[in-house]
C-alpha cells in the first residue's frame, strides 16, 4: 500500500492484505482526518469518505484523472519498483519486499536532494543493523 502527499513525501510498504480494516487502520494512522485523498475504487476505500474528503478515479471506467484527483503519482512509483525488480531480481520473497519498497521510497523522498540523500545514508551506519527474523 502506498501514500503520497501532493508534492511532499511519499510512503509505502506491504501490507498483509488488503481488506478493508487493514487499509483503513493505516489511513487512519497516518492521514489527518478531513483531508482531501483519493483513491482507485477498490472496495475496501468505500468508508473513506466518512473521515475525510474521498474522491475516487474510476480506473475501470477509463478514468484516470478527474480535475486534482488521480493516483498517477502512486501509479509510476509501483510501476517503477516493479520494472526494477523484474529487471534487476526477477523475484523478491514477500519476506524480504518491504526492505525493496523501503529502498525505492527513499530513492523517490530524496530524489531533488543529493546531499539530504547522502547525509541520511551516511548518519543511518549509525543505526542498529537490521534483525532477520
């Protein structure tokens, strides 16, 4: 699953599946209430717009940009990711996918500041290795 703010950060990462209370709990965590999103129209989005201001583009429909409200943004990014692994890995095990999507929204975060990319890299040596579990 995946966020981006109209031009700031973007956020992404596996989820287990992609039901309805899983989705909407890490909305809810990380999206303020009353915020203008949108979204595809999967089912699991359809409560959305009790919290916030939920627009759907209906990709089913041939719809793919209404006004502001698009997912293109998320779109290219998957897209993106895929083509790296595809080309790169041919595979990634679902245990270790979130260590892929990690890396490629930091590509993304910090793709107009090579010193801010740099400096994050460079301090994160600092940081406890990653556990295996």
């Amino acid at each position: 699953m995946g966020m981006v703010e109209r031009d700031g950060m973007l956020r992404a990462g596996p989820v287990p599946d992609d039901t309805k209370n899983t989705l909407e709990l890490i909305i809810l965590d990380n999206v303020s209430g009353g915020t203008i999103i949108t979204t595809d129209g999967h089912p699991s989005y359809s409560d959305l717009k009790l919290t916030y201001d939920h627009a759907v583009v209906n990709h089913a429909a041939g719809e793919y940009a209404r006004g502001i409200h698009h997912t293109n943004t998320m779109e290219g990014h998957w897209s993106q990711l895929k083509r790296s692994i595809k080309g790169t890995h041919v595979h990634i095990s679902a245990k270790h996918a979130w260590k892929y999507i990690g890396e490629f929204n930091y590509r993304r975060n910090y793709r107009a500041s090579h010193y801010g990319m740099f400096t994050r890299l460079v301090s994160a040596f600092a940081l406890p290795r990653l556990q295996e579990t």
